[in-house]
C-alpha cells in the first residue's frame, strides 16, 4: 500500500543512520530539504562531507533496492548537494544505503556502498 | 573477477577480432555499463542480457559490472554480443567455474539473444567462420538458425539453441553435437528455370545474344516494343546461367550473410544471383550505403544478374552510380563510420522501350511521340552508360504466324537446358584460361589481359579497325568488342579470334 511506504522508508533511514553511528559517521542533518527536493542523511567522517541515499524494500522479489537508486534519482541528490554546498569548497561524496526488510520489519540486508557517483 | 570473451566484428566484408571483456567487481554501487564505441542497438544488449540470464535460471549478479568491447575505436553494431557478454558475465560472477570452459581463447561466442535465453538468427555467421578457420583449434558457438551458414567451413560449429543448453554443454551434463562439415560441392545443386527459352516466341537474335551475355557475363541491353518478350528473356536468363563454383558460392553467400538475407536454416546461396529492383529504387538502395554501409544491389547480384526493367524509368543519379562499379567490378562506399568496399562484379541486363509510348518503330502501329519526348526519354540513359553495354539488341515485333507456331511444340527453338550446355562449356573454358588470374568470365578481363588472351588475327584487326573509324567507337567500346569476340569464339570452342566471331560481336553494337 502506497501510504505505507513513507512509513517504510522512514524506519529505514533510521536504521541506516544507526549503522552510520556506529561506522563513526557525524549525523549533520536528517532530511534536508527544500521545493526541489530531498537528501535523507548528510553525514560527516573525516573531514569528507557525505550525502546519503536510502532505499528501502520489503523483500526483493519486486526489484533490487539499488535497482530504485537510478542515474536520475542520483543526479537529484548531485543537485541537492550543490544546492546545500551553497558554494563552499569542501570534499565531499555521494552514497547509497540500501535496506532489505523482511514482512515483518526484520532488517535482511544493510548494504553501505560508497562513493556511487 | 575479470574474463575475456572472443567474438569478431564486420566491417564490410573484413572482420575484426573483438575481445569481450566482463568485468564484475566485489566493490561498488550495482550498475551495467557497456563501453567500446556501441551502437544503440550493442548498448540495449543491457537488458536483453539482463532478463535471458535471468530466464535461463541464473542469477543476475547485483554488482558493477563493466563490459569493454576493446578495441575500442573500431564502432560496434548489432546484437551479436549478446552471447558473448552473457557468457562472460556468467563467468566472471563465478557461476560458471571457468576451468570447464575449455579454452576461452580459441572459442568464439556470436549471437544475439532473446528475453526467453534463446538466441536468434544473427547476421554475419559466414564471415565469422572463414575468419576463425585461421586460427587453429577454434570453435564456434553460434546461433542455431544461422549455424548452418557456418557449416560450409572445415572447423567446429556448435549450433547453440539457448543460453541454458549453451551452459549445460559446458558443465558437461548434455554436450551439444556440433555440426557435421558439408562440402560445398554437395550443396550446388540446380533447379529447374522458371521460363524456357522455349517458350518464347522468336526473337532467335535476342536469344542467341543472352546465351553470349550468360556465357562471358557481358552486359546486355534489350530494345523494343512492350510486349514483345524483353522481360520473358530477363526472367529465362537465371534458367542458362552456369552454377557457382565453389570459390563463388562462397564470395556470394558472405554478401547474403552480411546482409542477413541468407533464408534461415540455408547454408549457402546455391544459386546465381538475379537482382531485379523496382525502377523506384534509390541510390543508396542501388548502390549500397547507409550509416553503418550495407550493400546495395549491385552487390547483392555479385557473379549474377542485376536485371533493370524499363531502365529510363529509374532516378538518373541512381543509373550514373552505376559507371564505377560496372567498370571495377566493385563499390567503394564512403560514410562517416568508414569506408567499406563491396565486390559488385554483376552482368547488367537492361530492358528499354524506344519511347515513352512504346511504339517508334513499330511496322503497324503509330508512335504518338513528339520528337522532343522521344529525344529526351533516350537522354535518361547516359552515353557513358551505353558505352560499357556490349550488346545491344532489338526485341522486335512478333509476326502472328510465328507466334501460333511457338505455342505449338517448336521442334527448332533452343531449350534452356540446350543453351546451359552451350554456356557451361564456354565458362569451361573461361575457367581454365583464367586459373592463374583472379577473374572468372571475359568481361572481366582488363586489358593487360585481353592483350594476353585476345590474340587477334591480322584479317580480324583489319575488320575492327575498319569498324571503329567508321562509326567512331571509344576506346572502351574496342576493348570491350574484342571481349565479345573473344566469348563468341568461346561459345564455338575456337582457340583464335576469327573474323566472324569479330563480325557478330560488331553487330551486337550501338550503332548510333
């Protein structure tokens, strides 16, 4: 049910952002946002400013999360991500979490890949 | 893990070996990119490749996968990758251990795949072949209904059904057979014609002039009112010509299959080519071309006939394409991609009426004509295009008497199967004068040899060059007289040039 997925997707941010926690990641900001759009997690690790995609699916029989994280959702975020740079010149990267709940809200899989653009 | 896949590229008529190389890496966001200069139809082997492996009970690797086709500045087209990059993703993502794929570099993968894991017929097969038969022990993995193609060719061919018999017969459960070598010999075989020349009525000149043109592969042009048997004789021409040598079959079929025109399931085009495009025809059609150059009917009536009804109906420019190839016997097509070179050694067989009504001439009819129509209706057809027509004959009216005649058995007409005799026997001897040389027919002859082969007697000379001063013939228009000759004397098994052979070859001439 589509009012279910924002519910979906938020559990899943937030379990995304629990495992940037414990890989040592500084949360900045939780869903930045303005008319043109949304970056779920920005993050900071060693000085490198990181945007996060999350995706999240109950199970994979209708399609991979990283399959939801296209060229276009990811020129989105690039965008958003100049948008909130404003300017500033500082290293920065664009990732994906991609979350895999089991029908009961089980996380099966938590994928971190890094660096995706 | 990275494998390396072997498959080949057409340019033309070369082909180019191509590596496939499958990347799938441990690391990084999943994705499919195919580099390698692809075309449109290489970049959508994505997808196909995606869902047949999925469709043919594997796993679909959600990694980065990278595909190179190296090298990389030579423009890849069509779909004959699918197979090898499915092949290589399979390995490369370790569901197929690599070890029982014997030997991936003499092994050759080609084919396009469908969604279901079943491959197509794919173009190019042939060339594929003849290419791999250089390298020794290759193998091939070829479509099922294009690998008959390959099987004129002395090495292993297995016919692939599916990407999931393709994999059972590399984990050894159900090897594929491969297929059986068929020598070209046993494949030429002749069917009877579509029209004897039996059955046309009269026109002994017409048809005595065809047998010439079948016999040397002179061009012919046909000239008369409609109705009177001009196109029957085009038609009953393919019935005389003399079947392909095996070298021939070859050069032909390579044309068919890279142009995909092969009937699925065929081996080999058994067949001389008769080529009979619609008087709408356009340049590129006629000669060859497009973005990716294809080739155009001159080459695919290669060794054969290329028949023009009603020639001054065709676009001009489409008709003055044809002064290259008819002299080089081949098209070289230049297009942004490349420039390819097609053979297009054709017999040219033109068919016209002497004015847009049809009747200039006529013994009983009136021509409505003007003067100005008629001028200009022959001025479609170039004077450099009449020049390199050998023959030029009249298909004149048909007298009522000989008409009823003809449609009881003629004893005296000449059958198709007679005038074969005649011509097989004076390509006989084409053949063995010309074994040193790459040509097959007279007309092809240059004239280092027509010098060699075209030995004139004194008595014969003195006839043609009273002939050319008298009508003004080109330069050309000699040589290529003393080529008619020359099929003449071949046709009555004379080893010299006689002054009647040179005397029938003259009347054969535009004499305007």
């Amino acid at each position: 049910m589509k009012q279910w997925n924002s519910v979906t997707g938020k559990y899943g941010e937030d379990v995304a952002v629990e495992m940037l926690k414990t890989k040592g990641y500084a949360i900045l900001e939780r869903n930045w946002r303005n008319k043109f759009g949304e970056i779920d997690i920005i993050a900071k690790k060693d000085g490198i400013l990181v945007f996060v995609e999350v995706k999240t699916k109950i199970g994979e029989l209708f399609g991979l999360p990283e399959e939801m994280a296209g060229k276009g959702k990811l020129q989105k975020v690039r965008n958003m991500a100049t948008v909130y740079l404003n300017g500033k010149e500082t290293p920065c990267r664009i990732d994906v979490v991609a979350v895999v709940l089991s029908e009961n809200g089980q996380v099966t899989r938590l994928t971190h890949y890094e660096n995706v653009y | 893990m990275l494998t390396k896949i072997r498959s080949t590229a057409n340019i033309g008529l070369t082909t180019i070996p191509i590596d496939v190389e499958v990347d799938v890496a441990t690391a990084g966001f999943p994705g499919f990119t195919i580099v390698g200069l692809a075309s449109k139809a290489v970049d959508e082997a994505r997808e196909r490749v995606k869902t047949a492996i999925i469709n043919s009970g594997f796993d679909f690797p959600p990694k980065k996968i990278t595909v190179n086709l190296a090298p990389a500045d030579i423009p890849k087209d069509g779909a004959a990758y699918d197979l090898p990059i499915a092949v290589g993703i399979l390995i490369a993502s370790e569901q197929l251990p690599e070890e029982t794929v014997f030997d991936l570099k003499k092994q050759f993968f080609y084919g396009e795949l469908s969604l279901d894991g079943t491959l197509r017929p794919t173009r190019g097969v042939l060339l594929l072949a003849l290419f791999a038969k250089n390298i020794t022990g290759s193998q091939l993995f070829v479509p099922e209904t294009s690998a008959n193609e390959a099987s004129v060719v002395d090495i292993p061919v297995y016919p692939v059904p599916t990407l999931h018999r393709l994999i059972q017969h590399f984990i050894q459960i159900k090897p594929l057979d491969p297929l059986s070598y068929l020598p070209i010999k046993d494949a030429l075989d002749m069917e009877p014609p579509e029209f004897d020349l039996a059955e046309i009525a009269g026109q002994e000149q017409a048809k005595r002039a065809i047998i010439i043109a079948a016999s040397g592969g002179h061009n012919m042009l046909m000239f008369g009112p409609p109705g009177t048997g001009k196109t029957m004789l085009a038609r009953a021409l393919p019935g005389i010509l003399p079947p392909l040598t095996e070298q021939e079959a070859l050069e032909v079929t390579r044309i068919y299959s890279i142009s995909g025109l092969l009937p699925p399931g065929a081996s080999l085009i058994t067949k001389r080519p008769f080529r009979a495009p619609h008087h709408g025809v356009s340049t590129v059609g006629l000669i060859g071309g497009g973005s990716n150059p294809m080739p155009g009917e001159v080459s695919l009536a290669h060794l054969g006939v290329l028949f023009l009804d009603e020639t001054p109906e065709f676009p001009r420019s489409a008709l003055e394409s044809l002064r290259q190839p008819m002299e080089d016997g081949t098209v070289e097509i230049v297009r942004a991609a490349g420039h390819v070179r097609y053979p297009a050694s054709f017999t040219l067989l033109a068919a016209i009426n002497p004015c847009p009504c049809g009747y200039l001439g006529h013994p009983k009819r009136e021509c409505i004509c003007s003067q100005r129509q008629i001028v200009k209706y022959r001025h479609r057809i170039s004077g450099p295009i009449l020049d390199r027509i050998d023959l030029h004959v009249s298909v004149s009216v048909i007298a009522v008497d000989k008409l009823s005649q003809s449609l009881k058995n003629n004893p005296n007409a000449i059958t198709s199967k007679q005038a074969k005799t005649l011509v097989v026997s004076a390509r006989a001897i084409q053949t063995k004068r010309f074994t040193e040389t790459k040509i097959y027919t007279n007309s092809q002859m240059k004239n280092k040899d027509v010098k060699r082969f075209c030995v004139l007697s004194p008595e014969s000379e003195n006839i043609l060059k009273l002939a050319s001063e008298t009508y003004n013939f080109s330069a050309r228009s000699y040589i290529r007289m003393i080529k008619v000759a020359r099929t003449i004397a071949d046709l009555d098994r004379k080893k010299d040039i006689l002054p009647t052979h040179i005397a029938e070859a003259l009347q054969y001439k535009q004499m305007v």
